[in-house]
C-alpha cells in the first residue's frame, strides 16, 4: 500500500467523520471511567457483607431479586479489581485519544497506536480479573472500529 509523503495534506471526509465519532466516544468514556476508578477505591474498602447490603438498598422497581443475585458476583469482582480494571480502560481511552489525534493529523503511526491500545486494553483486564471480562461483543466492536481505521491508511502520511 502506497502512503501520500509529498505535498500538503488534506484530511479525506471518510477519515473525519471516524476521528470525530472517535473522539466523541473517548470524550464521553475517559471521564466515567476517571470516575469509576474513585467509585472501585472506595468499594476496595468495604466487606462482601457491605456491598450486598448496598445492592439490597436498591429499590425492587429498579432491579429484581433475581438480578440482585446475578450482580453479586460482579459487584465482589469490581469491589476486588475494579481499581486496575478502571485503570485500564482510563489508560487505553487516552491511548486511543493519542492514536486518534495522531491519525487526525495525518501521522501513519497513530494507527498503530490506536490498534496496540485497543487490542491490549481488551486483552490486560482478562490477566487482571479472569476470562469473564471477555465480553464477545465488546471485542468484534473493538476489532470493527480498528478495521475501520485500516481501512483509512491510504490517506495517512
């Protein structure tokens, strides 16, 4: 694949619109997880026994018995890695915000960026916390939002 080196640069509209959406994506997730990782500190202090009477404070209208008791395991998995799983996830947002506004820019290396932080921030929290971070559908997104970003390379210097 040939890349454009010579003559001034023009951002094709395709590329863009996936750098905005990007953008969009990170400037919504980066906080929340900033704000997850303070939410998993405090929950890293509080027993089993504290996190199910929290979720037992919750009202019946919002979640039910069954539920509840689905969620217990997840709760105990974020109350004992959520720290370094938020971490993670805040890392790899602003690692992809490197990798966007480099490709935003023009630069080949952001795509390399941008796929490495994808990929690993996919891959780390299944050595933190086990296989049952996995989530199918979030890796074919992930996988889909990275192809999206090969498919640009052509116009990237």
């Amino acid at each position: 694949m040939e890349t454009i080196t010579e003559g001034p640069w023009e951002r094709p509209k395709s590329l863009m619109r996936l750098c905005v959406l990007s953008f969009i994506d990170q400037g919504v997730v980066f906080p929340l997880y900033l704000f997850g990782l303070l939410s998993a500190f405090m929950m890293r202090a509080m027993t089993a026994e504290e996190v199910q009477h929290m979720l037992d404070g919750v009202p019946a209208n919002f979640i039910s018995a069954a539920q509840r008791e689905a969620m217990l395991p997840y709760m105990e998995m974020l109350r004992l890695h959520g720290a370094a799983l938020m971490g993670i996830f805040a890392l790899r947002t602003a690692a992809r915000f490197v990798g966007t506004f480099r490709m935003w820019n023009g630069h080949h290396d952001g795509l390399h960026i941008y796929i490495t932080a994808q990929l690993l921030g996919m891959l780390l929290p299944i050595l933190v916390a086990g296989p049952k971070t996995l989530d199918f559908l979030g890796f074919i997104i992930a996988l889909n939002w990275c192809y999206l970003y090969y498919t640009q390379q052509k116009a990237l210097r």
